[in-house]
C-alpha cells in the first residue's frame, strides 16, 4: 500500500513513521509512505502557497493551485489514488473507515494549514473527509500519522504473524481485558490466580467476562452495537445480577 502524504511540513513525519511497527513495515516493503511537499508545487518566484481570504477575516487560506498540480502529479502516476482531507469537518474515523481505507492500494492524504484549504481544492480533487476527532490540531499532519499508523497494522505481515489485527476486540467491538506480567506481587497487588492455573478454557472465561464488565463500565453504547454471542450474552446477564446483589459498589 502507498501512502502519498501532501503537506507543508514533510519533516514532521520522518521519526514517527521510521519507528517501531511501521517503521518495519516499511523496511519490509510492506508500505510506501512518500512525503510531499506543496511548495514545490508554487511556480511563483517566492514559492506562495497561502493567501488572505476574499471577504475578509482572520488568518490565511492555503490556495488551489499548488494543492491542484501536486493532486494531478500524483495522479497522472496512479490514477485510482484515493484522496482524503484531514478536517474536523469531516466523518469520525473509526475502526470500520480504517478498514475500508486499507482495501485501497494508494491514498493521497492532503494536510491543511490556517484556516484550511481553499473550498475549490475539495470540490474537484478531494474524495473523502476525514476527522480524527472533535478537537483542534494546528494542522492535518498529526491526523494524518493517525491513519497511517491504524491502516498499515490491518495490513497483511505488519503485526507479528503470531498477532492478527483480527484478534483485537475492538474487532468485535468489546473492550480489551486486563493484562498482566511479572512481577507476580507489585505492592500488595497480586496478578488474578486463574491466570496462573494452567487452565486455558477458565483463563478463556474469565477474559470474555473481565472485557464485558470493562466495556459494561466505560463503554455500554459498544454493547448495543456488538454482536455477542450466546454464551456472551449470558455471561453479561450474570454480571448484571451480580451487580444488583453486590451492595458493596457499582458491583462491577
Ligand atoms: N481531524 N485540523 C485541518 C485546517 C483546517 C481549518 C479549518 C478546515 C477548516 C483535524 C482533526 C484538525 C486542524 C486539520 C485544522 N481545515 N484534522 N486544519 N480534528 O483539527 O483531522
């Protein structure tokens, strides 16, 4: 897969991206992540790649142009790169777009600055929307290194072979259960003994319990989106009881 990123600070995405899983991935020849940058792309003597907006107001708009030959280079070498604009006002990336986008063999990720782009690079070259949430960043790049870190790992061969992105529960929309490693007793804290007894169907058991109760707690909207099974369901009926006869807390 081929990540083009079009931005006016490639520089922050050289360590981030070069570490760890991704950083494999590359290496692996798994991914290709290419920067760009849209200054290139400004023809005029002084490189301008921004301007005040026509009405008035704070700040500066990034312009067309630039952003519009460094879409139509990119194109004019993959002609089904998919392009993506990194906004607030765009859809809330989530687990179910992150998968969608890694079926594409070739996204175009174009990062704003200021104010934004101005409205007529999204309208011709901009196919998609994307938030990273409901906050804001001084620019797409961070946004960016989002997807491109959550995409990659659903790649065929960039987790471990030993570790599928299937296998996450967020996958099937529960939250993860507790981990534990040595030390055994951290300040009078000890790891749960069932974890310890060898037993795998129980250890099994008590984690499709534990990631219920903590998705019960901090998440129940991924409840009624979740597919649970039979056994998952009853398994969430008996700690509901045992949260009613529990008088000790919330129970769970
Ligand atoms: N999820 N930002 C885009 C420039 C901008 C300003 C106004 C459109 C209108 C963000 C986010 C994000 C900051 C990227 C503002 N674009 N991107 N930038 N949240 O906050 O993706």
């Amino acid at each position: 897969m081929r990540f083009d990123i079009l931005t006016l600070f490639p520089h922050m995405f050289s360590s981030p991206l070069r570490e760890s899983i991704v950083g494999k991935a590359i290496e692996k020849g798994l991914i290709q992540i290419r920067t760009i940058n849209i200054r290139d792309f400004a023809f005029d003597k002084h490189q301008v790649v921004d301007d005040t907006p026509y009405g008035g107001g704070q700040g500066m708009v990034m312009k067309v142009e630039p952003i519009a030959r460094a879409i139509e280079w990119v194109k004019s070498q993959n002609p089904s790169a998919w392009t993506i604009y990194l906004t607030p006002q765009g859809k809330q990336f989530n687990q179910n777009i992150c998968q969608k986008l890694s079926s594409r063999s070739h996204l175009i990720l174009l990062c704003g600055r200021y104010e934004g782009v101005d409205e007529r690079a999204r309208e011709l070259f901009v196919d998609e929307e994307i938030s990273i949430g409901d906050y804001v960043l001084t620019g797409g790049e961070l946004a960016a290194m989002v997807i491109i870190d959550a995409v990659s790992r659903l790649l065929p061969g960039v987790l471990g072979s030993d570790r599928s992105a299937e296998e996450d529960s967020f996958f099937n929309s529960l939250l993860e259960y507790p981990q534990y490693t040595l030390p055994f007793d951290f300040r009078g804290r000890s790891v749960p003994e069932v974890l310890l007894s060898g037993n795998h169907s129980a250890i099994s058991l008590w984690r499709r319990r534990e990631a219920l109760k903590r998705t019960l707690v901090r998440r129940p909207d991924l409840l009624d989106k979740a597919n649970l099974s039979d056994e998952e369901k009853k398994l969430l009926d008996d700690i509901l009881q045992e949260s009613k006869t529990d008088k000790s807390g919330d129970g769970v």
